[in-house]
RNA sequence: GCCCCUGUAGCUCAACGGAUAGAGCAUCGGACUUCUAAUCCGGUGGUUGUGGGUUCGAUUCCCGCCAGGGGCGCCA
C-alpha cells in the first residue's frame, strides 16, 4: 500500500548487505520514517547509527560512534543503486536519507488516492476475526457522557480494523440485570407504576432518574431518626423480595422487567443510531448465565478452580499459584457465589466462550473503563489456564472514565451530565454559529449540518486524547470547536470541496514540470502517510493516532489553501492543484469516516 | 501490603528509542474588495515530577523516590 514499497524495500536489503559485507549483524532491518523538515522530500534511516553502535561494542571501530556512522552512511550511500523514481541518497549526520523525484512521487501518490477513492488506504485482508465489544451500559439507567466516550471509541476502533483489513465484528454488551436494575424496578413499582413519557429518549432518562429516586431513598443517612431507619430497611426488604422474585421467574416480575430493560435498550438504540453506531451483535448478562455454571464445573472438574461451598465458601480461583507467582498480582477470583448464583466474572467467561466459538473471533477487544482492569487480567488469565490460545490476544482497552470538575459521576448519586443534553446544546450553539458564517444554509439544511458538525465536535474531544487520560467533562471543552476540533478538519474538507464544485471535474493529467511550494509538497507528504497511520492506530488499537493524523492533514491543506491558489493558478499548474485538492478531501473523508465523524459539504 | 494508570509551556494535551520536544486554549500585536476569516501571520511561554541506570542517542525502556487517581474473595 505504501508508495514505492518494493523499492524501498531493496533500498533497505541494499543497505543490509552493505552492512553484512563489513560484518555488521545489527540492525537487522532497516526502519524509515519521515525525515522531519519540511522541503525534505523522503524518508530517512537511523540504521547506521545502530550499525557503528555495533561496530564500537565489537571493537572494530575506535571512532566515536556519530563519527564512525556518519563515515558508514557516506560509505553505503555510494555504493547503493538507486531504483527509478528516487532522486539522491545521503548520509547527513549519520542518518541515510533517500528523496524520491518529485514528479513521479506526486503523481503516484495522486494517482492512488484518486483512483482508489474511499478505498484509499485500506488494508490487505487478513485471516483474523476481530469483535470489538463496547456500549455496554447498564440499562435502567440514562445514557450519559462517560458512555458517549465508551461508544465512541468502540466505534472508531472497529472502523479502524475493519478498514485495515480485520473481519469486524461489533459487540453490545449490556448489563440488564443486578441490584442497581432491581432498585429501579422497585422505584417504578412503587411510586411511579403505570406511567410511561412517550419518547424512547425521553421514557430512557425518566427511568434513569426513577434509579436516582430509589438509590437516594435506600441510602443510609448517618443522622437519620428511628421512624426514618426503619422505613428504609423496610424499603431494603422490599428490593430483596423483588430480586428473589425476579430470581425465581416470577412471571409478573418478568414482565415488569422486559418492559422497563425495553425502555431502556430502546433508548440505547436511538443514541447509537443518532451517532451512527451500527452494532452487530447484542449479549446480554441473562443469556451467559446459564453456560457459566456449566463451566465453572469444568474449571472445578479440571483442578482449576476450587469448590469451598462444602465449608460455606465460594467457588474460586486461585490465579497466582496456578501461574507459580510468588507475588500476589492476580490475586484469588470468585467465580460463583457461595449460593450458586453467578458473577460477572462467571458470565464473562462464559461469553468469552461463545465469542471464541460461535463467533471465531481470534481478537477479542473489549472496551471497558479502566475500573474493570483486574477483572479483565484475571478473566483472561483464567481463560489461559483453561486452555484459549486465544487468550493472548484478549485485549481489554481500559479508558478512563469523564468525570466532573467536583468529581466522579455517580447514577446512584444523580450527578450525571446526559449525553443527550450535550449533543443538544451542541447542536444549539453550532446552529447560531452557522447563522452567523453562513446564512446561505437555512432550515433542514442547517439543522442537518449544526448536528454533523456538533456531534462531530463531541466525538473529537473523546478521540483526541489517549484512553489512559481522564476527561474533565465542562461545556467548554466538551464543546470545543476551535483550533485542534473535528470542525476545523471538517472546515478543511468543506473548502476543499467548495473548490471542487466549482469546477467541471478533477483532471488526470500529467504533472508538469514546476516548482512546487513547500506547503504542497508537505500536504502530499501527508497523504501519503494516510495507510501507514490506518495500520498503525489499528494494530495498536488507537484511534488517538487517526484523531491527531486527521487534524495534521487538515492543517497541511489550510497552509497550501493559504499559499497556493488553485482556480486561478496558470492551466497546467492549476490542473495539478486540482488533483492535490481532490486528493486532500478524499483523504480528509477517508480519515472522518474512521473516527466516525461526518464530512460536511458546506458549513 | 500488592497491582495498574498518570505527571511535558499558565491551562488542556501531542510526540513509531532518533535529527531543532510540537499543537490548541489563554495572553499580547497584526491580516477580510481574495478559492467562505469556523481561517491565517507574528510575539510571549520548557531543568519533559525527581534521583540513578541501560544506550551512540531517553519525554519514550529499567530501578528507586515524590505527587495524584483507580483497583484488590462472593457489586457490576
């Protein structure tokens, strides 16, 4: 996919046999990356670097490593045959930098782009399965901001393995039943029954709020007055008969329960459908239940787990003497409840399981806050001790949670920022922007581009910095929309675009030959980094690498729109810029799609 | 006690073990008769928490320490 890689790679396997011919063994591959000053035009190799390292370790060379590197780049430089298409190699303080010839370069990399189109930079298939497992939020509570970056992040990575060439597969995974879900139910039933908004958005956040009401009811105050204890241990009783019904498939409890979970998922379906998150498959906890104690038989039958229920214990893992840890790092994990019933830990290996067979999935990624860490390692560590091989490629994609300037959200608290309230207000303030810049886009035209442009700006702020930070969740840097934000990429790919539709179509003509401006050859030299940085963000399984490429590549265009005008440049110089500008949207797209953000026409 | 994460400009963050540590915000000063100024140009701003180590080369890897956050047998 990368441009002039046959070549060179036999530039590289030129340099090693120079290597090899003065007994050199290390480096043992030749490495390039981009040789960071602009006007440079190429790549460039620190390998002799290593090699004099090498040479000084063995004694061979008594110069001063620099010296003795620069002397072997001036050494190798001369003796290497440069394949069409490259214009020099040189050895510049020890580096070896290789340019490639303008012309030919430019109007491969054109050529490719233009030609491949939405496919530029898209991976050779590969034989791995991935499933990326994200939203799993917990129903009967409100979808909120901290989901928003868990949806968000899932979604970009699945596009961006899928793009590079993994089959995908998108998971949902949420948690419908537990006690938090019971107290809602009781909240419902209690003081709200037969009601029901309309509205999936609206009906979700009442429910969310319903948990607060009873979470607050049930929580103990440490000034609380008899009559007041009493009645809330009254309430405690109460939630636990509910549970113990639901336990036991009471048939009117059930009903209560798929009624008000539905309320739920429909609203999960409506905030992933606004943001355009397409899920494959949905698990839900109920459904591993059973299978898990299955397996925690076998685990117990194969001597990977012990049964302390005989003496009133649980049944459990002991994990760091299973691996001969002498440190406690894994620790002891309780797969079943001492009762019988199971854990989260139980039904996660039990859809481990599934995953692994009924899905072939050979990377399994779930991406869950950082909270769950030891879960995930003893989940994956258990399911090494039971014999996946897939087991070491389980990923658990630990981000940090948003929180609040005055700390963490909590449902049970009710200091929750909704997503929907943000995306309103971010639809809100985008719109009055619009029609202050751009008055020409009116009704459903501007609605349409004030909520591209607005969740664009949201899901930016989540993608453009690493899952181990937390967020501070305020408007304003929710809402950022200057500088580093999704709508300055956008605004790069609606002026290109601008260009486009003011012409009869991209000509393919041969480039002439001009010197080109430094802000051109530097946007080129940006897209044609586009498939390598695809590769890399999903090989790594971050998205941030897309984030901050996206906004690198429309940065390079507003220095060439700045520089270089395009309509009215002379006919050949023009037809050139044209195809550079054709590129850089198409390119700029290609980037939006993976991280999931629109790409706007007009705004 | 043990495990994990974080510490880079006033603030929020970037930076495949490489060449001169970069952006944005904020601040100060400039640019719209121009392919849309949601933009751009310039200034100010750094002992990369700290002490060692490995390396030709460390923000990056290893060890200690300091500070903050998270987690640790029957919640999810």
């Amino acid at each position: 996919m990368r441009i002039y890689s046959a070549e060179i790679d036999s530039i590289g396997s030129q340099i090693l046999d120079g290597f090899a011919r003065r007994g050199i063994t290390d480096p043992a591959a030749v490495e390039w990356a981009p040789i960071p000053f602009s006007g440079q035009w190429g790549l460039g190799t620190s390998g002799c670097l290593k090699a004099a390292a090498f040479l000084a370790r063995n004694k061979k060379s008594t110069l001063p490593v620099p010296q003795q590197a620069q002397q072997l780049a001036e050494q190798i430089a001369s003796e290497i045959t440069l394949p069409a298409g490259f214009a020099r190699i040189e050895a510049i303080r020890g580096y070896l930098n290789i340019s490639f010839e303008t012309k030919p370069y430019v109007e491969k990399v054109l050529e490719a782009v233009l030609s491949l189109g939405p496919d530029y930079g898209r991976g050779t298939p590969k034989t791995e399965t991935v499933m990326v497992e994200h939203a799993n939020p917990n129903t009967h509570h409100s979808f909120h901001i901290g989901h928003f970056r868990n949806v968000v992040l899932g979604e970009a990575l699945a596009r961006l393995t899928e793009f590079a060439g993994y089959k995908t597969i998108r998971a949902a995974y949420p948690g419908d039943i537990g006690l938090g879900v019971v107290k809602c139910m009781w909240g419902y039933q209690k003081f709200h029954a037969g009601k029901e908004p309309a509205g999936a958005m609206e009906r979700g956040r009442w429910l969310g709020q319903i948990y607060t009401e009873a979470s607050t009811l049930l929580e103990p105050h440490p000034d609380e007055t008899e009559a007041q204890r009493a009645t809330r241990e009254g309430y405690e009783a109460e939630v636990r008969d509910l549970y113990r019904l639901w336990d036991t498939g009471d048939k009117k409890i059930r009903e209560l329960w798929e009624r008000t979970r539905k309320w739920s998922l429909d609203e999960l379906d409506a905030v992933l459908q606004e943001l355009n998150i397409p899920i494959d498959v949905f698990f839900f906890e109920s459904q591993a239940d059973e299978l898990g104690k299955t397996i925690v038989d076998e685990l117990i039958a194969r001597g990977i787990a012990e049964d302390e229920r005989p003496t009133g214990g649980p049944v459990i893992v002991r994990i760091d003497d299973k691996l001969g840890l002498k440190k406690e790092t894994y620790r002891v994990a309780v797969i079943l409840r001492s009762d019988g019933t199971s854990l989260y830990l139980t039904k996660d290996l039990a859809l481990a399981k599934i995953k692994f067979e009924q899905y072939h999935v050979d990377r399994s990624v779930y991406v869950v806050d950082v909270r769950q860490s030891l879960h995930f390692q003893q989940a994956f560590q258990i399911l090494n001790l039971w014999g996946f091989p897939q087991a070491a490629k389980c990923f658990h994609l630990a981000y940090e949670i948003v929180t609040l300037p005055e700390g963490t959200m909590s449902s049970r608290k009710g200091n929750i920022v909704y997503y929907l309230d943000v995306a309103e207000e971010a639809r809100r303030r985008i719109s009055a922007i619009i029609a202050k810049k751009n008055p020409n886009l009116t009704g459903a035209e501007r609605e349409a581009t004030a909520n591209q442009v607005g969740l664009g700006a949201m899901k930016y702020v989540m993608l453009a910095v690493d899952n181990t930070k937390q967020i501070v969740f305020s408007w304003d840097t929710a809402l950022s929309f200057d500088g580093q934000a999704a709508p300055y990429i956008q605004y790069a790919h609606v002026r290109a675009s601008s260009i486009l539709e003011k012409t009869g179509g991209v000509p393919r003509a041969a480039l002439p030959a001009y010197y080109m401006h430094p802000a051109e050859i530097t946007l080129i030299d940006w897209i044609s980094r586009f498939p390598g940085e695809v590769d890399r963000a999903a090989e790594e399984y971050k998205p941030l690498y897309m984030a901050n490429y996206a906004y690198f590549l429309a940065k390079a265009f507003t220095d060439f729109y700045r520089e270089c005008p395009v309509l009215n440049a002379e006919a050949g110089i023009r037809d050139v810029r044209l195809a550079i500008v054709a590129a850089t949207r198409q390119t700029l797209a290609n980037s939006l799609q993976l991280l999931g953000i629109a790409a706007p026409q007009a705004m």
